[in-house]
C-alpha cells in the first residue's frame, strides 16, 4: 500500500474529503518522523513500536577495491511487530 492508497482508503472509509484525509495522514508521519529525529519512541498498541537503533562505528572493506575504509556510526530506525499484528499474520 502507498501512502495515496492509504489516503484514498481512510478519505472513502470515513466519508471524508482526500485532501482532509491528505492533511491527517500527513500530520500523524510529520509527528512520527519528528518523534525519531529526536531519538523518541513510538508504540502503537496491537500494531507494533518504532525506535532508533545505534550502530557504532566500524573498519569495513570497499568491495570494489578491497580498501579497507571506516564506516561512520549511524542510527537507523526499527520497527518491531505488536502481538495482534504478529499473530494476524500467522493466521494466513
């Protein structure tokens, strides 16, 4: 599902306007990326849970070359599944 799915599905489910839908479904990713860029955590009951996850920094090799280069830290964002969406997906 794209996110204009998802906006034509909410708009016709709830008998909205698009662009109102387009606005809400904005303002709730606006909210969860302002959430991880300030390293916050997010838990949507049932659904599952967003963090950042922290990578050190590491030697690593440049597959090309075979120069070994360092890899800088990063934080990167992980979604980890709630238990009615895990067991959802079982059940297929």
């Amino acid at each position: 599902m794209t996110k204009t799915q998802l906006i034509l599905r909410i708009a016709e489910k709830h008998n909205i306007p698009k662009s109102r839908a387009e606005v809400i479904i904005n303002s709730i990713f606006d909210s969860m990326i302002d959430t991880l860029v300030h390293d916050g955590r997010i838990e949507i009951r049932g659904f599952g849970s967003f963090v950042n996850r922290f990578y050190k920094s590491k030697l690593g090799r440049n597959p090309k070359t075979g120069e070994i280069i360092q890899i800088p830290a990063k934080k990167l964002p992980f979604f980890k599944t709630g238990k009615d969406l895990k067991s959802a997906l079982q059940e297929d």
